[in-house]
C-alpha cells in the first residue's frame, strides 16, 4: 500500500514538473501572440490616416504617447506645427491613440 501511494507521488510530480515546463513554453507563446497583436492594432491606427502626411503625423503622436524620449520629448504642439496642424488636432489624435489603445 505504501510503495502505490509512493508511486502516485512520484507519478504526480513527475506530472507537475512537465506541466512546470510546458506552462513555460505557452507562457512565451501567449506573451509573443498578445506583442504581435498590439502591434498591429498600432499600426492599423496609423494606417488610418488619409494619405502619407497625416500617417506620419499619426505615428510620431504614438511614439509621443508610448516613448517621447524616442522623439526628443517633443511636445503635441510641436509635433502638431511640424506637421501643419494645429496643436489642439495633435492632442485630439493623442487622445484618440490612447482610447483605441486602451491606454
């Protein structure tokens, strides 16, 4: 009796460290899936814009909202008069980044 209960053990942990594992290899497979998808939902709000000019402007105020730094802390009304719009229409599009974003 004792050694099946020694067996059961064994067999459980045995059971428990291959989950161990397997949970790591989903884990980095869920974490890859879910980067794939927010990148694409970025790049799906840029591609919104109408033509080039309005795409850039729209990826600039993304990079502002995630990463300023990667745009020398650039204010939305700079970005907004380097792009020929008005800083109240740069902040507009930041709000809109960060509602679809979920931010």
């Amino acid at each position: 009796m004792k050694n099946t209960t020694h067996t059961t053990r064994t067999t459980l942990t045995t059971s428990a460290d291959e989950k161990f594992f397997a949970e790591e290899i989903i884990i980095a497979s869920e974490a890859r899936r879910q980067a794939i998808e927010v990148i694409t939902r970025v790049f799906i709000w840029v591609v919104e814009g109408a033509n080039a000019p309005s795409r850039e402007v729209r990826a600039t105020i993304a990079i502002h909202c995630v990463r300023p730094d990667l745009i020398g802390n650039l204010t939305l009304e700079q970005i907004g008069r380097a792009a020929g719009i008005s800083g109240q229409a740069a902040h507009k599009l930041a709000r809109d980044f960060r509602v679809s974003m979920g931010l």
